[in-house]
C-alpha cells in the first residue's frame, strides 16, 4: 500500500473514532450519538486538544448522513461520514473513501454481551473484527456518565492487532476513546459537549 494511503487509512482507523437500562433496552433515535448539524465535542488527547464536529449534512449513495470532521488545535485532520440507521450507527466514509459495506460500531437495540461481527473494505483495505457493548460508569472531564461501552476486538492492522473502546453517554456521544495497538495506547477524553443551536 502507498505510503500517504497507509496514512490516510491508519488516521481513519485511529479517529474511528464511536445510558441507564431503559436506554440500553430500547434507545431512542440519535440518543447515544447526537448527529444534528453544529453538534461539537472537544476532547483531551495528551497534550494536544482534538475537536470533532457535525458540519453538514451529505448524501452518500442516497443515504443521508452526518460529516464529522476532526480538528486538532485548531486545524482540520481528517473527516468521515456516519449514518443513523434504525438499528445503529454506521461509518458511511473515512477520509473519502467509502467504506464498502458501511460499518456499524454501535448497534441498536443495544445488547449487553451480544457481540456482532463488522468485515468492510476501505481503499482496498479489509477492515473485519468484532464488536460488543455493556453498560459502566465513568468519569472524564466534562463530568461523570453513566455510559454504554463498545469494545472492538480482533481487529487487524499492519503493526499487529487493534482494540478499540468507545464510550457513548445518552444525549451527549462519545465521551471517551481507546484506540490500542502493539502494546500502546491513544486516548480522547471528552472535555467539553455543545449540542446543535
């Protein structure tokens, strides 16, 4: 693979970055990733500030979704596109490229230890593994949650295996990543959420 789509790839992968019991039983529609237009996270990752923010809305292969684009102090690094669909939330793009078929990293209805197997293609890249969700508590910056937890594993890379974590919070989204690989890890702590106007 060429060298600046390893790149592209691996930011993609690394900026996959993605509730009470009645919410995990039945959550409603947009309750655990709010994807309306002007929806913005902004997290702790190490030293440097990461923003991610629901810019506009696009139409992917007739479907409309949801352009994430990430920032890091301040400047753009990478964007994707994810779909709400009735039965989870689904990465529709990463960077411009399709991911063939759309990946879904966080299933609906949610199901404490069912797990679900996710296999995609992104530039020419396979992308396969697992998912599974449960429900903990935990505490960031931006205050304390009572959060649902996926957690991916059996993921490959081309430095060896992937295992990712991500920590929806019901009405706020992610509120935590962890992204590890080869024995190190990258993590994004939510700091701070503004809804959309």
């Amino acid at each position: 693979m060429a060298h600046h789509q390893m790149i592209r790839t691996s930011a993609g992968i690394v900026f996959w970055m993605c509730g009470c019991l009645a919410v995990l039983a039945a959550p409603p529609a947009n309750a655990l990733f709010p994807l309306e237009v002007g929806s913005r996270w902004t997290y702790a990752a190490g030293p440097y500030e990461l923003e991610e923010e629901v810019t506009q809305i696009d139409v992917v292969d007739g479907e409309p979704c949801a352009r994430v684009e990430t920032r890091i102090n301040g400047k753009a690094v990478a964007y994707e596109h994810l779909a709400h669909r009735a039965d989870g939330i689904y990465r529709v793009t990463i960077g411009g490229e399709r991911v063939v078929p759309p990946l879904c990293f966080l299933k609906f209805p949610v199901k404490r230890q069912t797990p679900w197997q996710v296999t995609s293609e992104v530039g020419g890249e396979q992308i396969s593994g697992q998912f599974t969700a449960d429900v903990t508590r935990l505490k960031v910056p931006a205050g304390e949650y009572q959060a649902v937890v996926v957690h991916g594993t059996n993921f490959q890379s081309e430095t060896g295996p992937l295992e990712f974590k991500y920590y929806f919070a019901p009405g706020i989204g992610k509120v935590k990543q962890v992204i590890s690989a080869s024995g190190k890890s990258a993590e994004l702590e939510l700091k701070k959420y503004q809804p959309a106007p």
